[in-house]
C-alpha cells in the first residue's frame, strides 16, 4: 500500500515503481505496458503503423535488436535494410539495455520525420551501417498469394502469413478463394519466420482450414481453467494443405502448429511435426475493452 499512496514527483516514476511491483509477482505473463508500449502493441494488431516498415524479433540479441522481416514497401527496404541485421543505435544513441518494445517506441514516429538506424551486418565479414529513414503510414500487409505448377503438373496454391493482425483471416480467405478459382488443387501455407501475433486471428485463420465443431485450441490459465476454441465455419477448403514453419515458431497459430493437426491426413509440415504451446495474455484497456493477444508479437516498425 506504501506504493500506492506515495506521491510521485513524475509519470516515469510512478510508471518504474509499477514495474517494479509487477516484477515482484515472478510472472512472465504480466507486465506493464505504458501508453507508447500499448499503441506499440495494439499496432502490431492491425498492421497501421507510422514507421519504416521492419519487424523485430521479440527476444533481441546482447548487442542490440536484430531484425526479423523488412517489408518491400516500405522505407526501410528501400534504404537497403535486411532480416538478421542488428541495431545498435537509433539517432545516435546505443539501445543495448532497451527491450523490443522500447526500441519500437523510438523508431517509431510522425510521417515525414527521419530516423537514422546503426546496424551490424555480417556476411563474410562484419561491417556497421549507419542508414537514414524517412517515417510514412504504412499499411503492413501479412498474406500473400501465388499459384505454382508441381512437378506432377498439379496446381499449388502458396499462401505466405508473415504475422498474424485484425485482416489476417479476412485476407487468408480472399487468397484461398482467389486461389481457387485458379484451379488451385492442394495448398502451402508458409509461416516461416511468422513469431506470432493476435491470438483470435490465428484461430480465425485456423477456421478456414477445419471442418465445423473441430477443435482449434485450448486455452488453460493459471488455475488450471481450460477454454477450448471450437470452429464455427464451415472449411474453405477440403483440398490437401502443407504447412511450412522453422524455428521463428511462437505462440499465436492454434491448431496450425499443433499435434491435432498432424492427426489429419490431408495436412503435413515439411519440416516435421513440431509443437508450439501458445501463451496468451488477457490486455486490459480504457473502457473496459478486453483483447486477447499471444505474448510474444512481432514489432512492426
């Protein structure tokens, strides 16, 4: 209660002795987001950043934030920015102490103002960059198509899901059908290098795959309370699917990534059954608004 009813001199005092409060219940699912955390997180949700268009990975390396995917439209690909490159330095400050989310925070701003990222790059030897950025909105896009031919002459439909957000499922579906009516005959969905996201879109994304009533996943909290997530919509399709997936597997694709998958003999993964528990966190907002998110999301940048 001491906590509670000091008065503290600033916000950023009252926010660390939050935090330290927090640290206090040894629970890796809860932390405190602050309000630059929060809009860092609930844009990681719906794709609508204003940034450079980078993702990070969400554990960070010693020396700095290594970068998982950089998205083509955006400002970062254009100055020459790559997956696995390491910042060390945003507008001339050193972020090794900074988590993912801090880093966001800063890299993040109003379109039209700069940024300038110092990054590591090794390759056959390791060099330093110093790459300067022009801030824009950007809508990130998480889905992409294309129809292949196989070698047996049969038309594959290729379904990329970089990260899971609100439009995931409703741009999955578009893809599905537009594949479809290609003549699509079996289909590869790829999460490769996807870490996860909001947790009712990869159950949403899931639906579109499994017959109705099938179970997409269970959700058991810290008192052993099980929520099961059934499936609620008919299939998109019935045709043979292969999941593609590394070692970027994190929480946030139900059933996709689980052993009830394998059981199904129209589904496989080329690179072997793997399974990725999911750990969901309830986000309590303003207003009373309850969201569900997986802990661990990319930083869309």
């Amino acid at each position: 209660m001491k906590a509670v009813k000091k008065q503290y001199k600033d916000r950023q005092e009252a926010y660390q002795a939050i935090r330290k409060m927090v640290s206090s219940l040894n629970d890796p699912y809860t932390r405190f987001l602050s309000p630059e955390q929060l809009d860092s997180l609930t844009s990681t949700t719906t794709g609508d950043i204003a940034g450079i268009g980078l993702e990070l990975y969400p554990g960070g390396t010693k020396d700095g934030l290594q970068v998982l995917n950089v998205e083509r439209e955006g400002p970062a690909f254009r100055n020459g920015l790559k997956p696995d490159d390491v910042i060390i330095e945003i507008d001339g400050e050193e972020i090794a102490e900074l988590t993912p989310d801090e880093g966001a925070a800063r890299i993040r701003g109003s379109p039209g103002t700069t940024v300038v990222l110092t990054v590591l790059r090794t390759t056959d030897k390791q060099e330093e960059l110093n790459l300067k950025m022009v801030r824009e909105q950007l809508k990130l896009k998480s889905v992409s198509q294309s129809l292949m031919i196989s070698p047996e002459n049969r038309k594959v439909g290729y379904v990329k899901i970089k990260s899971f957000n609100g439009s995931t499922a409703d741009d999955v579906k578009a893809a599905l059908e537009n594949l479809n009516k290609q003549g699509a005959q079996e289909y590869v969905v790829d999460l490769r290098n996807n870490p996860g996201g909001y947790f009712p879109a990869g159950v949403e994304v899931a639906q579109l795959f499994l017959d109705e009533g099938s179970t997409v996943a269970f959700v058991i909290n810290s008192k052993g309370i099980q929520d099961e997530y059934m499936s609620s919509v008919p299939a998109v399709t019935r045709d043979p699917v292969a999941v593609l997936i590394n070692k970027v597997c994190l929480p946030g694709k139900p059933d996709l990534l689980t052993p009830s998958t394998w059981q199904k003999p129209r589904t496989c993964a080329k690179t072997g059954p793997r399974r990725c528990p999911g750990a969901c966190s309830n986000l309590f907002v303003h207003q009373r608004i309850r969201m569900m998110l997986c802990m661990f999301l990319p930083h869309l940048l």
